[in-house]
C-alpha cells in the first residue's frame, strides 16, 4: 500500500477496526475511508454498490462483524449466521467488481474444528465438527473466507484472510451478556468491587485454556501483512500463549483490584476445551507479538474505565 493509497476500514468503530485505523494512521497513511452503521449499511446489497462504485477504494479491511460470546451465539443463531453472511458477502463481492487491488478479511479462531490438534495449523481448517455454541458464526466466517479463496483462484484476485485468536483491548464491548469473556470480566470485577460484593460467581469450570492478544497488536500484524503476504491459505494470528480460564480471572481480579472470593458455576457451559493457534506461519512471515496478558489487561482496563460506552454498541 502506498501511504496515498485509498483504504477503507470496514467496522471502523470496533475494536478491531478503529485498532487498524489508528495503526494506519500511526503509519502515515493519509487516505483512510470509514462509514458509520447509519451512513452505510452493509447488510444491504444496493448500499454496498453504491459505495463501492463512488467510492473505489483500493485496499480493504473487513472487520466488520456482528459479534458476541457464548450465550448471544446460543440465542441468535439466525441473526448471527445471516448478517455476517450477507455483509460479507456484499462487501467482498464488490470489492472484487470494483477492482480492488487487495481486500483483508478478519476471520475469527472459532471456525476451527472444537477438537482440532493443538496447536491448531491453518490446514485444520474443514477436518473435523465445529463447536455447536458458536457454529452458526463459524459458518459465516468460513464462508467469507472461502470466498476469498475462490475468487483468487477464479479470477485472479489478491484477497487475503486472517485468523485472529481472542482480542481483547480499546473499544471492546463490556455489555454483561453478549460480550466475549476477558471484557466480561472486566465489567463483573470492576462492580463487584464498586458494589462492595465479597464473592464472584463465573461461569463453568475454569479449566478451559485460551490464548489471547491485545488488539493493537493484531492491527500492527494485520497492516504489516496486507504489505507483506498474499495466497489463498489463511494466516493465524495469536501470540502463540495459552493461559486456562481460572489463571485469567484472577489476573483480571488483580488488575481490577477486586480481593473478594471466585466461585465457578459447573452447571454453565465450558465452550471448547483448548483453543491455541499455532502461529509459526505469522512469525515465517517476520511478524511476532509485543504486549504480554497482564500489561494489555491494564490497558484494556483503563479503556473500560474512560470508555463512554460501556455497554453494546
């Protein structure tokens, strides 16, 4: 990318898209396009032509997504699969007939098979059955994704995908109940010691690991391989670190400063048992992660506490 060239963020006011948008500009890129929900809506098919045929950019992030944890999956599994289907649909479609020289679409770990070989490589893609609490997501995500594939292989386009693992950081959604679980957390042990409570009940068992990665990192990962990678296969994106459910809560609670008891609710659903992306790919390519778990949820946290919003967007 030039730093004139013409970039539109799609999902700019996410946390992964105003995370890219800061990277960018932090980069010296001075082009950058970005449409709020109300200006541009783009689970509609004539809206996203429209744009795209006035606009024309050149390179595209596609971080838009209608995201949340394991309960609004649950819950909305239409809603989930149609609107990540649709919009990414519409926007990759028209980024191809508007000849798009490259286009990045932001996958998610999830659309990996629940019992996949850990770490998990790019080729498990599609090998074994998906997790059923977020499969109608998952099938979204792969579709996009496969998408992408196809049209590189039907008509030669330079459209790449990612595979980030959990993110957490500025602009996260600290809503109590479709938001994922580091940004939960947050929330439950910031009131818990505002209200004075002595014990924190979490959901399951605590001992499912996770990895994560702060989400300036994964703009910086993200930047660096829309200059440095193309190919039909996706690329990880992670920190290669796990870390189980307990160890995080009470890291949360430490930041927090919450000092009340942790209890774990066994009759709520775990979600996958171990998710870490092997990230051998990513560091191949020259790119390798900055921030470590407890210094990024001190940032994120300082976030949630000057954050307007604090709740779904």
């Amino acid at each position: 990318m030039e730093k004139n060239s013409k970039i539109f963020v799609a999902g700019h006011r996410g946390m992964v898209g105003s995370a890219i948008v800061r990277q960018l500009e932090k980069e010296g890129y001075t082009n950058i396009i970005t449409r709020t929900h109300q200006e541009l809506d783009l689970c509609r098919q004539d809206a996203v032509e429209k744009f795209f045929s006035e606009e024309k950019p050149e390179y595209v992030f596609l971080g838009a997504a209608k995201v949340g944890g394991i309960m609004a999956n649950a819950s909305a599994l239409a809603d989930f699969m149609y609107d990540n289907m649709i919009l990414e649909m519409n926007v990759i479609h028209e980024a191809w007939k508007n000849d798009c020289k490259k286009l990045m679409f932001l996958g998610s770990s999830c659309i990996y098979p629940r019992m996949a070989e850990q770490p998990m490589k790019e080729s498990c893609l599609l090998t074994s059955a998906l997790e059923p609490t977020n499969e109608a997501y998952a099938l979204a995500k792969i579709s996009g994704l496969k998408y992408c594939e196809y049209l590189n292989r039907q008509y030669h386009t330079d459209f790449i995908s990612v595979m980030p693992t959990n993110l957490y950081g500025p602009n996260d959604n600290y809503h109590p109940e479709h938001s994922h679980v580091l940004p939960a957390l947050i929330r439950r042990f910031h009131e818990a010691k505002e209200n004075g409570l002595t014990e924190v009940t979490c959901w399951g068992t605590g001992t499912p690991l996770r990895e994560f990665l702060y989400v300036d990192d994964l703009a910086e990962a993200c930047v660096y391989l829309m200059n440095h990678y193309s190919g039909n296969e996706t690329v990880n994106l992670g920190s290669g670190k796990e870390v189980s459910i307990k160890e995080l809560t009470e890291l949360v609670a430490k930041v927090v400063g919450y000092e009340g008891t942790i209890k774990w609710d066994t009759t709520k659903p775990d979600g996958t048992p171990r998710k870490l992306l092997d990230v051998s790919k990513l560091e191949s390519l020259g790119w390798k992660y900055h921030t470590e778990l407890e210094e990024g949820i001190a940032l994120a946290y300082d976030d949630f506490l000057h954050s307007e919003i604090r709740v779904e967007r």
